[in-house]
C-alpha cells in the first residue's frame, strides 16, 4: 500500500459558491451556516482539524446581514505549524478573504 505523506505548510487561494451550499437554508441560518461550510471546506482540503477565521472574512459574510450573504467569496487557505505546544494538532488552517473584481476565469492558485 501508499505511504502517508507527512504534511507541510501550504498556500491556496479557492472560489467558495456559498449560494449553492446556502440553497434552501432559512434566512435567520444563513451567515452561521456560512461561516460553518467555510471551516468545513478548509478541514477537507487542508486536512486540518483546527481552523482560524479571520476577522476580515467574518466581516465580509455578516457585511449585509444575517439573510444576504454573498453568492460567492474568494479566499486564501494557509496551512501552518501551531506554535502552541500544549496543542494537541501540528498544523492549523487559517482562512483570510481576498478580495477580487471579478471572479471571471479565476482558477485555484498553488502557492
């Protein structure tokens, strides 16, 4: 069988469809539901189980309220070592908002 490779810190940047994970969530759900698939979404590509969002992304989801997020979201995912060393994980995910005028051809950058 395939060895496990051990995991290094790492840069992405991701297009979110947050419209098309939010399709039939009722209003008052929507921007914690978001915030939500946000952290699960960097869990399974960064295969951490810690995530840190950042405030700037926090902002940007709950900027219209509650019920009116936006269709889409550009982000950047970093995978980095956690300098705690009580903490029982190594690495820790950290998603931050970019901010894009368009998100027309945009593909997923490898950093």
């Amino acid at each position: 069988m395939g060895k496990k490779t051990e995991l290094q810190p790492a840069c992405r940047d991701y297009t979110l469809n947050l419209h098309k994970r939010l399709q039939g969530i009722q209003f008052k759900k929507r921007a914690p539901r978001a915030i939500r698939n946000i952290r699960r979404f960097a869990t399974k590509e960064m295969h951490t189980q810690e995530v840190r969002i950042d405030p700037q992304l926090n902002r940007m989801v709950w900027a219209t309220g509650i019920r009116n997020i936006p269709r889409k979201i550009r982000v950047r995912v970093t995978r980095k070592r956690n300098e705690d060393e009580d903490s029982k994980e190594k690495f820790f995910s950290l998603v931050q908002y970019v901010e894009v005028d368009s998100f027309e051809e945009l593909q997923t950058q490898k950093a």
